[in-house]
C-alpha cells in the first residue's frame, strides 16, 4: 500500500512540473497544499491508507487534465474532488485513532485501579505493622486482644483483627496461618489448649468478616517458639501473642521451621 501511495505522489510531481508553464490555477494549488498536509501526517499510511491514495489519484487526474489544458471547470472539480477525498482520509485517521485510544482504555483504567488497590494493601499492611518472612507477611498480635486467661477477643482485639480480615478480604488468593503462642506459667496441656483456643477466636472473627474458612488454618504451640524471655512480666507479655502468617502466594504457608 505504501509502494501505491509513493507511486501516485511521484505522479502528481511530474504533473505539476509539466503545468508549471501554464496559467496557475488556484483550486488545483490549494489541493495540492492539502494533499501534501495529508502525506506529512505521520498517521495517514497506517490508518487511511487507502483514503490517502485515493487522494493522490484524484489530484493526478487534477494534474493531467490541467497539463492537458483541458476546461478550467473541469480542473476545479477534479480539484474539489481531490480535497473532499483528502478530508475523507483526514476524516478516517481521527475515528480509527479514537477508537484504537478507546479500546486502549479499559486496560489503562484497571491498571489505575489495580495501582489504587495496592497503595491501599500497602497502607493496611504498614498499619498492621507487618513483617516479611521466608513464610509471608507476618502479623503478630498481642495479648491485649483478650483478657488474662480467656480467649474471647476484647474490643480492642477485634479492631485489630478488623483490620486484618479487610486486608484478607481485598486479597482473596491468599491463605492464611493462625498460630497462638503463650508464657512459659501454668501447664503444657493448658498453655497448648489457651493458645488454639485463642488462634480460633481470631479465625472465627476473620470468617465472620466474610473471610473464606478454607483459607485459613490454625495452631496453638503454648509456649513453644518464644520471641523473648520469661524472665519478667514484660518479656513474658511479649510471649503472649498471636501470629498472622499471610502466604507470599496462591499456596498454603509453609510449615513452621522446628
């Protein structure tokens, strides 16, 4: 196509250099001038094509009748032909352009949102106070989240647990481990019992949140994997806790290292 549209320019060169002798004739300049405005659009041979060349046509036979010195209305209305088909390909270029920039836009408006949607992850995670590990993003909650000894969660507790189950809810394909952890007080088998209880309870609360239950797992440890030592009320609250384990993938999280 673009082979005929250099052949009929060269055409319409040779023509005007022949005319040059003869009485300029206005109507066939200003199609000219359109014409060439036409070919410099960078557009005009990938989305008219076949417009710019049917233009190119009609001023060559502007061109030859002109050479030929044939009726001056006769030149004019080739002439006007030529520039109508020059708007028709001016004409094709803005509607193929606009609907190419509208098939565009369904992509570039759900990369806005998908954009918009990991801004606000990133400002839950930063408030869940989140950590990354080989594991996933780990999110540990106190024991402020129940009373001493139970394991319903207090009202402060279920703020924090709101926030993790709408982070949950905005990422679907995630799955998720619960695990509870306490002190190194009273026995093994209450300790181990205490910390599943407690790691339920934030389950129970995150599928109530229209979390899916497939997607989450839970396991008490008691005292096992401490993050300090036991040696003073603070240290031991520390111990105290549940963790969240967020999975990096679609897959489950990996077990905890023994």
């Amino acid at each position: 196509m673009n082979k005929l549209i250099s052949v009929s320019a060269l055409s319409v060169l040779s023509l005007a250099l022949v005319a040059c002798a003869s009485k300029p004739n206005p109507n066939l300049d200003q199609a000219r001038s359109n014409y060439s405005q036409l070919q410099a659009e960078p557009q005009a041979n990938s989305l008219a094509a076949l417009e710019t060349k049917e233009a190119g046509d009609m001023l060559s036979r502007a061109e030859q009748a002109y050479a030929d010195k044939q009726d001056q209305v006769q030149v004019d209305h080739l002439a006007y032909l030529t520039n109508q088909r020059v708007e028709l390909a001016r004409q094709t270029i803005k509607q193929k352009a606009a609907e190419e920039a509208l098939a565009k836009a369904p992509a570039q408006r759900t990369q806005a949102q998908l954009d918009a949607r990991n801004q606000q992850v990133d400002v839950l995670l930063n408030q869940l106070k989140a950590k990354q590990t080989d594991r996933g993003q780990v999110v540990t909650l106190g024991d402020v989240l129940f009373e001493v000894d139970r394991a319903e969660l207090t009202p402060n507790g279920m703020q924090s647990v709101h926030q993790l189950g709408t982070y949950l809810t905005q990422n679907p394909d995630r799955q998720v481990m619960i695990e509870g952890f306490t002190d190194n007080t009273g026995t093994v088998d209450h300790n181990l019992r205490l910390s599943q209880a407690r790691a339920d309870s934030v389950r129970r609360a995150l599928v109530a949140m229209g979390v899916n239950p497939s997607r989450v797992t839970t396991h008490g440890f008691g005292k096992d994997y401490p993050v300090a030592s036991n040696d003073s009320p603070s240290s031991r609250a520390l111990n105290r806790r549940v963790e969240v384990t967020i999975a990096n993938g679609p897959g489950p999280v990996a077990p905890r290292a023994l």
